[in-house]
C-alpha cells in the first residue's frame, strides 16, 4: 500500500487499488500486441500519480491505443481495474456498502451516458447528460444537506 | 457544503476528458469522464451520509461558567465534545460567542477531535450590558479525501445576561438615614378586605358583627373591628431622567448610574408582584422611551433592556446626530421594529447598530421632565403611583413634575440624586458640600411635606457620611464641653 498526498488529492492504493491497476496494466500489456508498453506505463503513471488521475490517464491510454488493438473483453478488463483501483481510493475506511455506493453512482452515470451513445445520440449531446446528471445530482445533495441541517438562509 | 480544491481539480479532469472524447469522437474518453464524474456523486453522498449520522451522534456539551454577570467581567466557557465512534470525517467543533465580547481567539475555542472526548475551556470579557446569546457551537467536518468541508450549528444555544455595572455603596433615605422598606412596596391606604392588618377602631352602628375583633374587645373592654388594608394592584409610572446632567460622577458611579439601580429595583419588585408597570425615559429634548405599563414578563425584560441600555443624552450632539435627515424618527422605529423579528444573518448584524440609537419619542425644548410626566400622566388612571428618579439641578421642573403626578389620587415618590455627592472634587470643600447638601435637603423635605409625596435621597453611602460627619465634627468643635459632665 502506498500513499501519497500531491497538490490535487491525498489517496491512497490499497491492495484491491494495486490489484485492479495491475490487472488493468497485465490486459493493456497482453492484449495490445506491439504497443503492450502501454500497460508499463499506466503502471508507472498509477505510483506517480493518485487513482482519480490514473483512471483519467488509463483511458488517455486506451484512445492512444488503436480501438481495434483490444479486444471487447481485454476492454472490460481495463476498465474493471481501473474502476477497482478508484473504489479503493474511497476505502481506506470504507466498509461494504461504501463500495456498493461508488459502484451504484458509477454505474448510474456511465449507463446513462453509454445507453445515450448506444442509442444514437452525438458526443456532445452524451457530454451534455454527463454533464446535466452530475450537476442535478450534486445539487440535489447539497440542497438536501442544506434543508437537513438546516443551514437554509445562513450564511454557511 | 464547500467543495474544496482537490474536487474542482477533479472536477475539470472530467470535463477534459469528456470534451476531449466529443472534440476527438471518442467514446472511450467520455466513459472515463462519467466514471470520474460518478465517483465525484458517490464521494458527495458517502459525505452527506457520515455527517447526518456524525451530526445525530456527535455529544457536544456548553456551559457557562456563570449565566448572569456584570459588564467588564469574564466568564468561563466550556466546551466538551465526544465524538462518534463511527465517523470517517475529521471534525472540529468551534464555540460562537456573541459580538462584542472580547478574548477567546478561534483557535481557543475550537476543539479538534482527535480522542474520543475532548474539552476546551476559554474565557471571554463582556465589555458591554444587555441579552446575549452565546449561538449552537458550529460542527466542522472534512471527508477523509479531503474534497468536501461542511460547517453544522450542533447543541444548544447559551444565553447570558450582562448587567451594567452598578454603584457599590448605594444610600437611598432621607436626610443620611437609609429607609427600611423595599422599594416598590407601598401601603394602598386605604381599608377594606385584605390579609395585612391595618388598624382596631371602636365598633359602630352598621359594622358587620363578623368584623369585631374579640381579643381587642375583651382587652379595652368595648367592641372593636379590626380593619385591613385594601389589597389593590396599582399601576406604576417610572419617570427617569437621563439628560445630560445625569452624566455626573465618576465612571460607573455616574448619577445616571444610581439612578437606574432605583428604577431596576422597582422594576424588579414589581415583576414579583406582577404588578403594572410603565416606563419614560426623559433627555434633554423631550422624552426618548415611552413604554405604557404592562405586566408581562417581555414587558419587564423589556424594561429592563431598555434601562441597561440608558446613557446620558443631549440636546445638540447626541439628539441631532440621532436625528439626521437623512432617515427620520419614524423610519428608524420602523426599521428596528422591523429588523427585531429578522433572524437572518442581515437583521441580527444591523439590529444593535437601531437598538443602540437613541431617538425621541416626543420632543420637548422646555422642562422636559415635568412635560413628559404631565403628558403621560394624563393617560394614566388617578391611583397611578409615580416614581420620579431624577437630579436636584433643575427644582423648579421637579416641583412641577410632582404636582402633575399627584393630580387626583396619584402618589408620587421622588429619588434625587444630590449633585454635590457625585460632583468631581465635590468634596475637597467639606463646608461648602455640606451647605449645598443642606440647601438639597430642603428642598427634598418641602417636597416630602406635600400630600402623597415620599421624597428621597440617593447616592453614594460613604461620600454622604463625609459630608455629615464632618459637619458633626464642627458642630462638636463649636460647642466644647456639650454632652461632658
């Protein structure tokens, strides 16, 4: 386990974290034929950088690669360690459904935005419910925060 | 909930990766820009859920080391917090006093929380009277990620009372003798049904039988009745003078000082009786405060406020500034009318800025006293008993004042401070105070003298008994060998 504390923010890779960049690495490495050195470096990119930037970083990979380099399963594997790498970032105290948590809302958003390309939409109109979904929900828990600890009308 | 820096960076990752994916076509980029964006939803909710159960198990305990103190003095506040047992936020619970205290920096009165109980103790200077409210101590929580803040009034709100400070050595009587009932009790003089004995008088044709008094009878061997003092709930005017004038004496012990000690005092004995009680307040232009009698317990925080708040006013500086143009008496009433039932974070910081102006009620350019106590005893009912508290430098408006006030069945008790007692250096001249102490008392005796009028002296004990005892002593100089066998 490693922690390191940049100028953005202070995770920590905990073992499933090392586990899932490693499995995403060993898919990207394997898979990718002549450009398996990716896999290499989304491993150095994970010890330099925090898991958040690393997922950020892993998928700039993946455009790098030619899409029809990976496979549909090599793909799920990336994406699922890099997913597991970012659940650890949130569990150093997390218990169970801290996980179930990060994996609902990510599930959520991704599907909504996966299902809109799926079902013909443009880039940009997928940006736009990204978008519209992330804002409505952060929203709608900083109001509930609000009203549940009454902090309505106060300056806080 | 602040988000901190670390989620606006991650914030703008997704954004460059989701309009890098739509500016390129790539698909794979706006996944990851989701994935990013739905971590950033999950950390909000995972926060929002660990600080309603931290706020509902969070045990945070403020005291006061004192609930009632004297302006100037210190109290003690402590704060005790145990934290949850199963919290993944760092907290912080910080203690809001009031403003205008003094002390008690920030880092004081936060306590971090690091143990499973931890307690601060800090102390803090109320420089200045009145109700103050210490607010709910504010939870600070940070997620262990470090991207939202969030800032929660957990506990409860503390209140305080800051009573001015008040003169020490307090002499109220009547020519140097202290008087032995408490202020605000007075007998109704007059007989009927009551519980207080009040005199035996020889029984006459008409009396009921039930009412002779047979211990009485059988002593002076004639039947008698006892008669009882006439239990009666009388209204009572205070009449307290703050011009200008009221101003003298020494810090804390200005004439205006003592004078709200007697009007305190009657407000405080009629709060017990739960009896009526109005208060008008005179400066040097005409009256500032008219608060028709009342008795209700606001009534009398109020009225207590009201003479806590009392300083000495003018006629030009003050009354004019409070006066400007630009926003006339009315306004200002309404305003602070208004602004007393806004708790938002604007009314409670401009509320003491109106509370603390001091405007007139009515304006009046000549003998201000006896004007306002003719013009507010019109509107009381003839049995009214009317406190006067007030200096000996104008006795004319005085005299007018108490002859208004005893129109019909009205008391009047009248409590002057002398002049000569709380003059600075007043006593260098002990010849010359006693001279002008005795000219005062003079002219409280010719007030005493009238009907239904008590007329008394207040100031400060110890400087009085100079006055006297030196006169004493001269007298003893003058005529030695008197009393000496």
């Amino acid at each position: 386990m490693s922690e390191r504390r940049s100028g953005f923010v202070t995770v920590s890779h905990g073992p499933v974290g090392v586990l899932g960049v490693i499995v995403a690495a060993s898919a990207l490495a394997v898979t990718a034929d002549q450009y398996g050195l990716v896999g290499g470096a989304l491993l150095v990119l994970a010890v330099i950088f925090p898991p958040p930037y690393t997922v950020a970083l892993g998928h700039v990979l993946l455009v790098a690669l030619d899409p029809n380099g990976l496979s549909p399963a090599a793909l799920v594997a990336v994406e699922a360690g890099l997913l597991a790498s970012l659940v650890d970032a949130s569990a150093s105290t997390a218990r169970g459904r801290d996980a179930v948590a990060v994996l609902t809302a990510v599930g959520l958003v991704v599907g909504v935005v996966w299902g809109s390309l799926r079902l013909g939409a443009t880039h940009w109109t997928s940006v736009g419910l990204l978008a519209l979904v992330v804002g409505l929900g952060s929203y709608g828990l900083h109001r509930y925060e609000l009203v549940r600890f009454d902090l309505v009308g106060t300056d806080k | 909930m602040e988000p901190s820096r670390r989620y606006w960076a991650i914030v703008a990752l997704v954004a460059f990766l989701a309009v890098g994916g739509a500016a390129i076509r790539r698909k794979t980029l706006i996944v990851g820009a989701a994935v990013l964006g739905g971590w950033l939803l999950a950390q909000q909710f995972r926060f929002v859920r660990g600080l309603r159960s931290t706020v509902g198990t969070v045990d945070i305990e403020q005291t006061l080391s004192q609930r009632t103190v004297t302006a100037g003095d210190s109290v003690t506040v402590a704060l005790s917090v145990t934290k949850p047992a199963l919290t993944t936020l760092d907290l912080a619970v910080t203690a809001s006093p009031p403003l205008g205290t003094t002390g008690g920096a920030e880092p004081d009165r936060t306590v971090a929380l690091g143990g499973q109980e931890t307690t601060t103790a800090f102390e803090l200077s109320l420089p200045v009277a009145g109700e103050f409210e210490f607010d709910r101590p504010r939870l600070s929580a940070t997620d262990a990620l470090g991207l939202f803040r969030a800032v929660v009034p957990v506990g409860t709100a503390e209140s305080i009372t800051v009573e001015p400070r008040a003169p020490r050595d307090m002499h109220i009587g009547e020519a140097g003798d202290r008087i032995a009932t408490g202020l605000g009790e007075h007998t109704s003089d007059q007989r009927g049904s009551g519980l207080e004995p009040a005199t035996v008088r020889q029984y006459t044709a008409g009396d009921d039988v039930r009412r002779i008094d047979w211990k009485a009878t059988a002593r002076l061997n004639h039947p008698h009745v006892r008669e009882f003092e006439l239990e009666t709930d009388p209204t009572t005017a205070l009449f307290v003078d703050h011009r200008s004038a009221m101003a003298t004496g020494r810090d804390g012990q200005t004439k205006l000082d003592y004078a709200r000690e007697v009007a305190l005092a009657f407000v405080n004995s009629a709060r017990s009786l739960r009896s009526r009680v109005g208060l008008y307040t005179v400066g040097d232009a005409g009256t500032t405060n008219a608060l028709s009698p009342h008795s209700s317990a606001e009534h009398y925080r109020r009225l207590r406020r009201v003479l806590g708040d009392l300083r000495p006013i003018g006629t030009d500086e003050t009354a004019s500034r409070t006066l400007r143009p630009r926003r006339t008496t009315g306004e200002t009433s309404r305003a602070a009318a208004s602004l007393a039932d806004d708790e938002s974070p604007f009314g409670r910081t401009l509320r003491p800025y109106f509370d603390a102006r001091t405007s007139y009620v009515h304006r009046i350019a000549d003998q201000p006293l006896a004007r306002t106590v003719r013009q507010q005893s019109l509107q009381l009912n003839d049995t009214a008993w009317s406190i006067i508290v007030t200096d000996d430098t104008n006795r004319e408006a005085i005299r007018d004042a108490v002859t208004v006030g005893r129109r019909g069945n009205g008391q009047v008790m009248v409590f002057l401070t002398p002049s000569t007692l709380f003059e600075a250096g007043g006593l260098a001249d002990l010849k010359a105070a006693y001279e002008a102490y005795a000219s005062f008392e003079s002219f409280r005796r010719s007030l005493s003298s009238l009907e239904r009028v008590s007329a008394f002296e207040v100031g400060p004990g110890r400087r009085l008994s100079a006055v006297l005892s030196a006169q004493s002593s001269r007298r003893e100089r003058a005529t030695p060998g008197r009393g000496s066998t």
